[in-house]
C-alpha cells in the first residue's frame, strides 16, 4: 500500500466543502441501460448510502463514446445522462465510472 497523504491544499479561491477533511467516494462500474433510438439520451439516478451534503462535485467516465452530465444534485444522490457524441449512434448497455468530491 502506498503512503498516507496528509496534507490537502485548497487553491485560492476555491469553495471549502469542510475546512478539516476531503471527502471522496468512488463508484466504478455503475451501469446505463440501453439507448432508444439514434441520438437519444438514457438517464441513470445515483443514490447515496447516506445523505451526502452539498455541495459536491461529480465527475463521470463513461465506457463508451458519449457525452456525460449531471443534473438534480441532492443530499441522496444526483441523475446522470449520457447522450451519444454523435446524433447517428445509439447508446449501448454499459458501465461508467463515477468520481465525488466534497
């Protein structure tokens, strides 16, 4: 195992979720359904275990070639949609992999 870090510097400028930890939550291989048709976007929710306070950044890393985003943030989780980059393609059924930072 590698060494503890123990130290966190926040940039200036930079919103302060707590001023004495960073909180990191990893979810990997999260899947998506399949998509409808050419073009069309498919949204997956994300529950928490437990309530999560915000704020809190999201950041998405998907199995495929589409463009991800994140909308209705809340304590309990938030909604992630994948729409394919190009109108012609259909989402397939796939996994992402899910970075949250507080």
């Amino acid at each position: 195992m590698g060494n503890a870090v123990h130290t966190v510097d926040v940039l200036d400028g930079s919103t302060k979720g707590m001023s004495d930890r960073l909180q990191v939550g990893v979810l990997t291989a999260v899947a998506n359904v399949i998509g409808g048709s050419a073009g069309a976007a498919v949204v997956t929710a994300v529950a928490f275990v437990k309530p999560v306070a915000l704020p809190y950044s999201v950041q998405v890393t998907t199995g495929q070639d589409a463009v991800a985003f994140v909308s209705g943030k809340t304590e309990a989780g938030f909604n992630v949609t994948l729409r394919p980059r190009l109108a012609a393609d259909t989402l397939a059924v796939g996994t992402m992999d899910i970075l949250v930072i507080k």
